[in-house]
C-alpha cells in the first residue's frame, strides 16, 4: 500500500500540489485523473521520488520514503515499475537489453536467467520475438508494452503508469489498459495510473482520484463517477456530448 | 557562476560513488573508450598530418637565412608539436566532436525522461552515466594526443620531401637534437586534463538540460564553448606551472 500525506509541491512561486492524501491500496487499479495542469504528473513524480515534495510525505507499506537518502531508497526503487509517457526506452538497447537493464545492474542471475525473464515478460504483453529490434523500430504502442515489459521485469510490488494511452488509437489504448488490469490482478501490485482518457476511467478505475486546482476534489470508484454531483468532475468526466448521453442512459 | 560551479562539483561527486554493480560500468567503461578513441582517429590523424606540415614549412620559411642552421625547423617543429599543437589542437578538435556528442546524448535522455526511469529503477544515474564518459576521456585523449604527435612529427617530414624547403635529414637531425622528456610529460598532463575537461563539463550541461530539442541544441552548444574556453585556460596554466 502506498500512502500520500499531506503533500504539496511548489515551483518558484507556483503552488501545484496543495495538501494532497490518500491511500493507494495492493490489487487496485487506482487512477488519478484531472484536468492538464491540475498537478497529476507533479503527484505521481512526488510520490515515486523524482520530485522532492515541499512538505508532506509519502510511505510505501508504512516505510517513509521522503525523508529517505538515496540510498536508502534503492531497495524500494527495485520493487517500483514505472511506464513513462513517452516510454522511456533506452535508445542505444535493443527490447531486449532494455527489459535485462534492471537486472544487470539489481540481480545475480545468470545470463540465460534473464534471458527467461525477458522472454516471459515480452510475451506477456504480447511480442514475442522482438527481442532484436530497436525502439526507433517500434511503433508506439509497442513501445509502451516494452515499457510494460521492463517495469514488471523485476516483478514490482508497485506500478507507476504515466499517461499510458496518450498517443495511442482507441483499440490499443483498450489493449494496455486491459494489460495494466490484468497484472495488477496477477501479481496484486499497487497500481496508480495517472490518465485523462475516459475510457481507462471507466473501464478499469476500481479506485479513482480526481485533482482539481492542485487539490483532492473527489475520490471515489468507476461505479461512484456516474452518479457524482461534484460539478467540477462532471465538468471534466462528460465534456463532450458522447459521454453525457452515456451517463444520461445509466 | 559560483551556483554553477557548485553544481558541477556535486554533480561529479554523485558521478564518483560506488557503482550498483562494477561489471555494467565496466562494459560502459569499454564502449565509451571505443566511442571516444576508435571514433575519433580518422579526424586526429587528417588533422595532425595537415598541421603538422604547415608548421614545418612555416617554421622552415621565418628561419630562412645563412646563419640559422636548417635543422632548427625540425628542433621547434617537433617542439611545437608535442608541447601545443598535438594536445590543445586535439583537445579543441574533440570538443566539438566528443563534447557535443557527449552533451546532446545525455541531453536527449534528461528530456526524454530516459534519466528518470535510471533512477526509478535505482540506478545512480550520473554514476552510470558521467563516468564511464570521464574515465574514457581521460584514457582515451592522451592516447589521441601520442598518435597526434607521431603523425604531426611525420607529416612535417612529409612536407620536406614534398616541398623541399628543408632536406628530409636536416628535419630528421633536428627532430634529435636537444629532446627533453619533459616536453612530452606536459603534453600528457595536458592531455589527460583536457580528457576530463570535455567529458565532465559536457555531460554537466547535459545532464541538466530542461525543455525540448532545442534546448538539447543549446546546451550541446555550450558545452562545447565552455569546454574550449578551459582547455585554453588549462593549456595556460599548465604551461606556467610545468615549463
């Protein structure tokens, strides 16, 4: 379980994050949702380290993380898998070398351990036998399922998903989201996707966080959304006519 | 500047601490001295031929004259050459081609976010990244600068026999005369120095690059600008400090 307490994050005279809680709990989808600028990002890099939060803190199963040096956080940062907006591959490393990156440098295991590895998490999400290829030679969603496939080499007990169907047609956005489903529940990892995409809401928000203004506007599930009067979250979930037809028939 | 040099110092600090696992820096270690070493011989060598010949014949054409022997031109060329030509011409020569590779590299990784995901993973990320780069710098540039020297020393004999301002054995009695191995000494210092200064303060500017490409651009750019502007220091101040 992940718990976030009470964090803000300002940048020179901007305050992005005001006071945010909340829990994050093992097994769950959780997504964090809002508006462009609403400090979505800025949480999720406040919680996994890569921006130090001005006040407030954050635990991973009751350890806290913030006020860890560096390398007391790298036993942590071994059990975290993050997908990254852009993917985050290394350019120079073929799809191989890339989801065997984390294991060279954090295992002991042989060669054709890792090897297994990297062959199972890529037919986990669906390439096999593209070990070889570059990500210059991949499209971009298979780029994100290699950036899925290294985050859950190291068989992470949590999961960061920064934005994963930004970029993507509606059928492969479905096919990631169902993938981040599906290992959430295979290996009952703490998952916290941050995402403006309706779709991932609806489809796999089991626990959801909208910000609002740098602030916790509403939490609540996939379920709980359609029936909200909170005006700003209605504002954002059924912006276009489509989906306030679709809320109109629930 | 002093916030700048503040963080170029602890940016090296962070570079220097102890590796995740020292078989993976290694392997970076081996692949930055090809990059570096390997990568850059075609231009050294054109470069050193060319400029050590036009020395030759520049020195050849201002000692011109009844009472200077024609073998001093070997003596100041072979001079010139192993204590400035080779290392500072080198040094600069490198910093446009080693820096702004070096700079625009890890440039494109900080914007990409490729940085990032190093150190979600737990990786020391200018640790693997910056030191492989200094330690091939620092090996791989005095190297450049030796065969810098013998190739700069031979293309002057080249210019004797091509032009024949000065007979090829005159140049070859004059490279012999009067050597001092301090000279070489000080080409190695220099070298070595300006091995680390390109590699550091290259990777300096682009581990901190913020934005876009354009950014990535400028700061290869001034990567390289500062670069030349310490080698030059450098050269001055290990020239007063050595000779």
């Amino acid at each position: 379980m992940i718990e976030v307490k009470d964090i803000y994050k300002t940048f020179g005279d901007n305050e992005v994050l005001k006071g945010i809680s909340v829990k994050f709990e093992a097994g769950k989808n959780n997504l964090i949702i809002g508006g462009s600028g609403s400090g979505k990002t800025t949480l999720l890099k406040c919680i996994v380290g890569l921006h130090e939060p001005t006040k407030g803190q954050v635990f991973f199963n009751g350890e806290n993380f913030t006020e860890m040096n560096f390398e007391e956080r790298v036993p942590i940062r071994t059990e975290i898998g993050m997908l990254f907006q852009n993917s985050a591959l290394f350019d120079s490393m073929t799809v191989e070398e890339n989801i065997m990156f984390p294991m060279n440098l954090f295992t002991n295991q042989t060669k054709a351990e890792k090897l297994d590895r990297a062959n199972f998490c890529l037919e986990r999400v669906n390439l096999k036998g593209k070990n070889k290829l570059f990500p210059a030679e991949l499209s971009g969603g298979m780029k994100k399922r290699v950036g899925i496939a290294r985050a859950i080499a190291m068989q992470p007990k949590y999961l960061f998903v920064d934005e994963p169907n930004s970029g993507l047609d509606p059928k492969t956005s479905i096919l990631i989201d169902e993938l981040i489903n599906e290992l959430t529940d295979e290996y009952n990892i703490t998952t916290v996707v941050v995402t403006h995409d309706m779709n991932s809401v609806m489809g796999i928000g089991e626990h959801i966080v909208f910000l609002h203004q740098g602030q916790k506007w509403w939490e609540g599930s996939n379920h709980e959304i359609a029936h909200t009067d909170n005006k700003e979250l209605n504002d954002f979930v059924f912006a276009s006519k489509f989906m306030q037809a679709a809320k109109d028939r629930l | 500047m002093f916030y700048s040099l503040g963080k170029y110092i602890l940016l090296l600090r962070l570079s220097f601490k102890k590796p995740e696992k020292f078989s993976v820096y290694w392997s970076e270690v081996m692949r930055e001295m090809v990059s570096i070493g390997i990568g850059s011989l075609a231009i050294i060598a054109i470069i050193s031929v060319f400029i050590g010949a036009a020395t030759t014949i520049q020195v050849a054409f201002q000692l011109s004259g009844p009472l200077v022997p024609q073998s001093v031109a070997g003596t100041i060329a072979r001079d010139s050459t192993i204590l400035e030509f080779s290392p500072t011409i080198s040094a600069l020569v490198l910093a446009g081609r080693i820096g702004s590779s070096i700079a625009s590299q890890i440039g494109t990784m900080r914007v990409t976010e490729q940085i990032d995901a190093l150190e979600i993973m737990g990786v020391n990320a200018p640790g693997y990244l910056i030191a492989p780069k200094i330690i091939a710098g620092m090996t791989m540039v005095p190297i450049l600068v030796v065969l810098s020297i013998v190739l700069g020393i031979s293309g002057g004999y080249i210019a004797c026999v091509v032009s024949g301002d000065i007979s090829p054995a005159d140049y070859v009695i004059g490279l012999r005369e009067g050597f001092i191995p301090l000279t070489v000494r000080v080409a190695m210092v220099k070298a070595i120095t300006f091995g680390f200064l390109i590699t550091s303060i290259c990777a300096y500017q682009g581990f901190y690059t913020s934005g876009g490409a354009l950014e990535v651009g400028q700061s290869s750019t001034s990567g390289v600008v500062y670069s030349c502007v310490m080698i030059l220091f450098a050269d001055l101040v290990i020239t007063r400090l050595m000779l």
